[in-house]
C-alpha cells in the first residue's frame, strides 16, 4: 500500500504505519527465529516434564517466577506512570503516555503466561477454576493480573480511539479494521467529552489496580513463612522496584524508537531529563527500600535470616548482589546526579543498568531463600538450563515484536494529543499559571513576560 | 463494508468485556460456594470477590459507557 | 468481515463443543469376551447370588472377575450342550485362565473397596453394575460410567464421606 | 475423632535408615538415576536429615534424624494451595491429592520444613524394583507434588477391616510402614488424642520436641531428645 502523504503537521508520527524497511523485517525475522526456539523449549518441557529445567529440590522456584515478577514489574511502567502524568497534568506526559501504555498490555500479556509455563501441570489448569481457593495468594494474583490487564487495554485503547479515526479518515490500508476499531468516532464536542470522562474515570481507577497487582505479587512472598521473605515491606518495595524497572525499560523504548522512527521533533531531550530526574528518584527510594529491608534482617540476626543475608552478600550470590547494587545504585546516581552524563546516551547505558538490575534484584529475592531452608540441607547452586533462558529470550523477543507490530498498526506517539496540546495547552496552561501565582496578573502581561523570557 | 455490519462487530468486540465480567462473576460465586461447602476460608472468599467482581463491572461499564457515548453522540447521517 | 463473523462463530462453537463433549468422549470397547456368558442364565434362571461367583466382593477392594477355578466347580461335567460350555470345559481341562476383559476399573490413585459398598455399605450391586440377571451376553460397557462426578453423587445422596482422602490414594 | 501423631526417639534410634527404605518401597516412591540425583532431585518422604557433626575429623560422628512429612496441625502449605490440593484430613493427616495438583509448587516454598518432593519427570523406576510397587498406592505422574501420608492407604484398609468385623480401630490395626519396620521400635505412632496410647503419652515426656515449634505450626511428629 503506497504511503499517502496528506501534508498533516505530524506526518512523522504516522509514517512507519505505512512505510516498512527492510531492516525491519530482517529483525522481524531474527525475534521470530528466537522466539520459536524458545516455543520449542516450552514444548519439550511439557513433553518430558520440569526436569529439563535447572530446578531442583530446594530451589523448587527459579527462573520463570524471576522472570513473571520482573515482566509484571515492568508492566508499571505503564499505566502507573501515564495515569500519574496525566492525573497530575504535566503536559510533557503527551508524547510518552501511549509507549508506557502499549509496554503494560504487551508484557503484562507474556509476564501473566509465566506462572503457567512454571506449572508442572499446565493440563490441569481449570481445575483453578473448578476447586480454586481464594485464600491462596496465587489465585489474588491471578484475579489481579487479570483486572490489570483488562484495565490496562481498556485504558491504552480508549486514548487511541481519535487516532484510529485519524487512520481511518484518512483511508489507506486496514480500512474495515480501523472503522470498527475507531468506534463511530468523529471528534465532535460531546464524543470528546464522553472519552475525556472515561478516560479520567480510568486513570483514576488504573492506579490502585497497578499497585494492587505488584503488592500481590510480593505477598505471594511475603505471605510464606521462608526467611527473606516473610517481611511486611516487600509490598510496597515490589512496587516501587516495579515503578523503577517501569520507567527504565520506558527510557529505553523511547530512545530506541527515538532513533528508529525519527521521533526526535516529539521526544526530546527535555522528557529524558525529567524522565531522567523520575528514574533518580526511584533509584534513592529504591535503595532505600533495600537499606531497610536488609537492615532490619541484620540488626535481628536471627540465624536463619542471616544465613540468607549472608549467602547474598558473601556467598553463592554474592557476584549478582553486588552487581545489583553496582546496576541499581551506583550506575544511575552516578549517571544521572552528572549534569554532563544525564544526555542520551548516559540515560540509555543507565536504563539498561536499571533493566539487569532489576531482574537480578528479583533473582536475589527468589532463589536464596529457597536455596538456604530452616532445616540443614544440603544444597547447591542453582544453575538455569538452556530451556529456561531460551524461553526468557523468547519472552523478551515477543515483547520486541509484539511492540513492532503495534507501531505498524497505530502510531507510537498520541496525535490528538500532541495536536490538542498545541491547540488549547499553551493558553490553559498560562491560565493555570496564573491561578497558582499570589496577586492578580493580566493575561497581556503574563504573555509579555513569557515572550521576553523566551 | 455497511455501517450495519461494522455496528455489529463493534457491539460483538464489546460484548467480549461483558462475557469476561459475567464469567469472572460466575466463577468467584463458584468459588464461594464451594468454599462454603467445603466450610474452607468462606470470609476471605466472600470479601475477595465482592472486591474483584465490582472492579471488572466498572471497567466493562466505562467502556460500554464510551460505546454508546460515541455512536449516540456521533453527527447524524455518518 | 465475513471472514471475520465466521472465525468468531467458529470459535465460539469450537469452544461450546468442547464443553459439550467434555463428558461425552468414553472409551469405546471393541472387543467380544471370550465365552459369550448369560448373566440371565445363571443369575435369573438358576437364582444363582453373584456373590457366589464374585466372591472378592466381601473380602476386598477388588471384586475379581471369576475364572476357571470357580466355573469349573460346577462345569466339570457337562449340563447343557450349548457352544459356549465347550469353550469352557476347554479352558478348565487345559488350566488355561479365561482371558476376560475388564470393562469396570478404577484408576490407580482412586482407592474404590467393593468390601466397603457392599458389605459395610450394603448397597445393592444393581446400583451400579445395572440389572445384570436381565442380561444374555457379557456387557461390554460400563453401566454407571465411573467418574467422580458419579461418585460424588452418590456419596452426596446417602451422606457418605466426600472426603478426598477417603477414596484418593 | 483420633488424631494421628508419631514420636520419635532418639535415644533409641540408631540412624540405620530402615524406615527410609521401607518408605520408598511402601510408597513407590521414585528411585532417581544418578545424573538427577546429582542435580539434587532425590527423592524421599522420609529421610535421614544430619543436623550436625560431631567430632573432628577421622572421628566424625553425623547426628542424623530421621524426618517425614510433619503433619502439622497448622500447616502452612495448605494455606496456598491454589486448587485445595493438599488439606487437611480430619484425622489430622496432611493429604495430599495428586489428581488435583496443578504442580505450582507453592507448598513447597511454604513448607518451613521442606519436606515435599516435586516429580520431576515421568516416574520410571529401575527394572530391578518395578516388580515391587505397591499395588495400594498410586504412582504418581511427572509435575506434581507429592510428600509423606502416614501410609494413609494403610487406614483406609485398616478403617475398612475394622468396620466391617464390627469394631473400632484399636491401637496397632493401622500403622505406617517406617514404624512397623524400625528394628529398634524407636517411633511410637498412635491417636494423640487418646490419652492412654504410647505415643500420646510420649508425647508428653519431658524430652520431647518438635521441629521448629517456634513457627507456630504445631508439627504432630515429634522428636524425644537423645541424653547422652
């Protein structure tokens, strides 16, 4: 399909919907390539059983547990931070809220099949629904990833339905597919108002849901009797290592996009820097967290707890403890507290730092405790098999190409708002300015000195 | 395609997020049920759903409220 | 778009199949036993109890499918001339055991007592083996098929435990 | 109701590993090759746990005691189980129904005592044992959890026994296998609640302690202390 170039002012944003390179589906072809092979691990497994995973007796939880923990994790980027942008109003939210969005549905769709894969049974999955037990943390946590997930399209597809009309008034490919996605939507003033309504009606609602889902998920830890587990604020530490890994692997689509689509007009540096800053923040609140947790198991030195502290600061796990805290403390402080590193690429090295180390700190949490039981075992390390990290690159490349193919069907970056920000945002703004400040300053005068200081 | 059949389909995509509503109802009152048969933890049962069961109503509710929003309020003739 | 009504129907009707046919899928059994035996014969004609040849059933869990040991208590002189006696003064005379085929099992984590049913329970064999004097050739399905659905059921009905462990192993 | 408990005396037991190897034959219990034992995925409902060593070292004395499922009156691992695989009985037994196991493995996370064992693969047993599986218990298939029952197959049949000649269960119709087989009688099993039995009385003794009580999970194995 030929690529109709209708002059709009974004044009970039709905280019690479109609215009496909080659690179793309040489990578295309590279993610499905893995991701097959990772299809095919699965398939060995449910033929031959768990065995061919590294699990073994202690360790009876490994691999993808780390994994469904960190995939849900980052699924907080998401929603969480586009509801709090636009709850809170920042008007820098308007180019980055679809990304966030579109990275909750997709990994919150490959991080909820994890328990599944981890299951030595997967056959027998309805019997969760037949005899469940709701006083089991994991059925919790399939109601809530189940809510999150439902909330999360809803609140990723409601933003989009202008710009489906966009697609669909504009003709092209995919027209039957963009009518029925578009809704009838024709950008009158009642149907603007009707979405604006739902939309705030979901912001409002997405976030309890998002934190629900990560507490849950701590709880089907800290809910056990296991040293370094049972804690009361691993809830609220999940969420905030969530929100933390969130803004990363945000960070690192943005950049990635960024370069690839020419987005550089709408993703500028100005959202790094303040992404930047947010990522700064989480990093301190991140580490305090951590301090605390570890502290407090110290300062008790209970022998049980202490053999857990000490197997991850001086034993076994010592190398990915400290590289833990080398990717989630050191690197991001570091980067991001230099007003000469935090440019593009310092952000980027400090993402993808921020990505490994939180899945490392999952990993941390996971396998030790299970590695040291109250009773003298004798155990080992845990060492993962191939299947278990062919399947995990195999999640990450449905993730990659999951958020591909998105980007060929919609536009990455919300048009109607880029274009309603341009419209009605500089002069709402500057109004709103006006109430915050004391006295009662003229519009004319407050433009003059928006004019002089730029 | 006729504006007929597109409405239809619409209204089929919607009626998916009901399904999933009154389904995910079926199921925690099953639960419940079961639960109280088997006199196995009836009150965290009961609190658990009444709370899960209120959040999928209120997001199907929002997206039908946005369905029927955009097609009432949409220019006539179009 | 038609496409697309059609893949939707199909789905949802692969779908409520499935659920349909869930219970539906049986075994089938295509075999014939090797003695065409007449229940009615014996137990109806003769008033033969069917404790008298399965006799496992007082014992044990197992009921036991009676073989040359208890036929040829009565069959070692011939009282009727019909085929299928020769069959069995053959396999009596030869010490051959009759290679009957077992129709009702029970998985081997279900621990099912027929001791339990008959004697403590006292239930009826009727109950779940059907009206087996009535019948003039060996059946060759189950009467009640054996599901726990039809366990349950039953238990449910005459306050019997619904325990798991009671018949789970 | 009787609820079943078991002591175990350490003063009397001689670490001969009597009662693991009645157990895993009583239980078809899988004998693993050695490639998965290595990989640490033995198997065993009871097992000899060595708590410490004592001694340097061509002296080396393993304090070893034998550990099974700890039936306990609070288990943890009930609680999580997301399909009410593993509950408990109300003859106090910790079940565990392995046709509704989904394999999650979370009571295995929970259990403070480790006791549960996960299949791996599909059972297989060496050739040379195969011939001994007991026909009583069920071999259960590869990806779920299984773990120590105090033979309850064995108060199924005895249950049975008792009812139909007319009687209740008295003490010794229902024993599990480690306790029948110990060479030393060093594992008193019985009704707890029966204050006359032996192990109830055991119980009692001054000596005795239960795994990590500090839990609250009120194990229903418990050990009678060694005096030197």
């Amino acid at each position: 399909m030929a690529y109709q170039n209708l002059n709009d002012e974004d044009e970039v944003l709905f280019k690479p919907i109609y215009e496909t390179g080659r690179g793309f589906y040489v990578l295309v072809a590279i993610l499905v390539a893995i991701f097959l092979f990772g299809l095919g691990c699965y398939i060995r497994q449910l033929i031959l059983g768990l065995g061919v995973t590294g699990m073994d007796e202690p360790v009876t939880w490994a691999f993808y547990i780390v994994d469904f923990v960190f995939f849900i994790g980052i699924s907080h980027a998401g929603t969480l931070i586009s509801a709090i942008l636009r709850l809170s109003k920042a008007e820098w939210r308007r180019p980055i809220t679809r990304m966030a969005e579109v990275i909750t549905g997709i990994v919150l769709a490959i991080g909820g099949l994890h328990p599944i894969i981890d299951l030595g049974r997967p056959d027998r999955i309805l019997h969760l629904f037949e005899r469940g037990r709701l006083q089991s943390p994991l059925l919790w946590d399939v109601t809530s990833v189940t809510a999150y997930f439902t909330a999360s399209t809803i609140y990723l597809y409601l933003p989009l339905i202008p710009d489906i009309a966009l697609l669909r008034d504009r003709g092209g490919k995919l027209q039957n597919f963009y009518k029925i996605l578009a809704w009838g939507y024709q950008g009158t003033a009642k149907q603007k108002h009707t979405l604006e309504r739902a939309i705030s009606i979901l912001m409002v609602m997405v976030i309890p849901i998002a934190i629900s889902v990560h507490t849950i998920i701590a709880w089907i830890f800290s809910m056990t009797l296991q040293p370094g587990w049972h804690s009361t604020i691993f809830g609220p530490y999940f969420v905030v290592g969530a929100i933390y890994s969130g803004i990363a692997a945000l960070l690192i689509v943005m950049i990635v996009f960024r370069k690839a689509y020419h987005f550089e007009d709408y993703l500028k540096e100005i959202h790094f820097q303040y992404l930047g800053t947010l990522l700064l923040i989480m990093s301190l609140l991140w580490t305090y967290f951590t301090f605390a947790e570890y502290l407090t198991a110290f300062y008790g030195h209970e022998p049980e707890e202490m053999r857990v502290f000490l197997y991850k600061f001086t034993g076994g796990y010592a190398p990915f403890f400290w590289l833990m805290v080398f990717c989630n403390f050191l690197l991001p402080i570091i980067i991001l507290s230099n007003r000469k590193l935090k440019k593009l690429p310092g952000i980027l090295v400090a993402s993808i730092g921020v990505v490994i180390g939180m899945w490392l700190e999952r990993l941390i949490i996971v396998i030790p405790t299970l590695a040291n039981p109250r009773l003298p075992y004798p155990t080992g390390i845990y060492i993962p098999s191939v299947t278990e990290i062919s399947i995990f690159a195999a999640a990450l490349s449905a993730f990659a190409l999951g958020f591909m193919g998105f980007s060929k069907l919609f536009p990455l970056i919300s048009i109607w708002e880029i274009k309603e920000g341009r419209l009605q945002s500089v002069h709402e703004v500057s109004k709103r300015l006006r109430e915050y400040l004391p006295g009662h300053p003229e519009e004319k005068q407050v433009e003059a000195s928006v004019k002089a200081e730029i | 395609m006729k504006d007929r059949t597109i409405y239809i389909v619409q209204f089929i995509t919607l009626s998916f997020v009901w399904i999933l509503a009154v389904s995910i109802t079926w199921w925690f009152i099953h639960l419940v049920i079961v639960a109280s048969e088997l006199k196995d933890a009836q009150t965290a049962s009961i609190s658990i759903s009444i709370l899960a069961v209120t959040i999928f109503w209120i997001l199907a509710g929002v997206l039908s409220y946005v369905f029927f929003g955009l097609h009432r309020n949409a220019k006539a003739g179009a | 778009m038609k496409k697309f009504l059609i893949l939707i129907v199909t789905v949802i009707g692969f779908a409520a199949g499935i659920y349909t046919m869930r219970g539906a899928i049986d075994k089938h059994y295509e075999f014939t036993q090797p003695i065409d035996f007449s229940h009615y014969v014996h137990a109806s004609k003769y008033k033969i109890p069917c404790i008298a040849c399965h006799q496992h059933v007082l014992f044990g869990a197992r009921a036991g499918i009676p073989n040359i040991e208890i036929c040829g208590a009565c069959h070692s002189t011939p009282m009727k001339k019909t085929p299928g006696e020769e069959q069995v003064f053959g396999y009596v005379k030869s010490h051959k055991q009759i290679p009957w085929y077992s129709i009702y099992y029970v998985p081997d984590y279900v621990y099912f007592s027929h001791l339990r049913h008959v004697v403590i329970g006292k239930l009826d064999c009727k109950l779940c083996h059907g009206d087996m004097a009535a019948f003039t050739s060996p059946p060759i399905t189950q009467f009640l098929k054996i599901r726990m659905s039809n366990c349950i059921d039953c238990h449910q009905k005459r306050h019997a435990s619904t325990d798991c462990w009671q018949c789970h192993r | 109701m009787a609820k079943y408990g078991m002591v175990i005396d350490l003063n009397k037991c001689t670490s001969c590993q009597a009662c693991v190897t009645a157990c895993k034959l009583e239980n078809n219990v899988q004998i693993v090759s050695p490639d998965d034992a290595s990989e640490g995925r033995t198997m065993f409902w009871m097992k000899m746990l060595t708590l410490k060593y004592e001694g340097d070292y061509p002296n080396v004395k393993p304090k070893a005691i034998p550990r099974n499922c700890m039936q306990c009156d609070e288990p943890p691992c009930i609680k999580v189980c997301p399909v009410r695989a593993t509950y408990k009985t109300e003859v106090g037994i910790v079940a565990q129904i392995y046709p509704q196991c989904i394999g999650c493995r979370y009571c295995m996370a929970n259990c403070p005592y480790t006791v549960k064992v996960f299949n791996w693969y599909k059972t297989e047993q060496p050739k040379e044992v195969e011939k001994c599986d007991n026909p009583d218990v069920s071999v259960r298939p590869k990806g779920v959890v299984e773990k120590c029952t105090f033979c309850v197959h064995r108060l199924q049949i005895a249950e049975e026994k008792a009812k139909a000649e007319h009687r209740k269960l008295q003490e010794g119709d229902y024993v599990p296998a480690c306790v029948e087989v110990c060479p030393a009688k060093a594992i008193y099993f019985g009704d707890l609640d029966d204050t006359n039995s032996d192990v109830s009385k055991a119980s009692h003794d001054y000596r005795a302690f239960g795994l990590l009580e500090e839990l609250g999970t009120i194990p229903k194995v418990r050990y009678l202390n060694a005096i030197e």
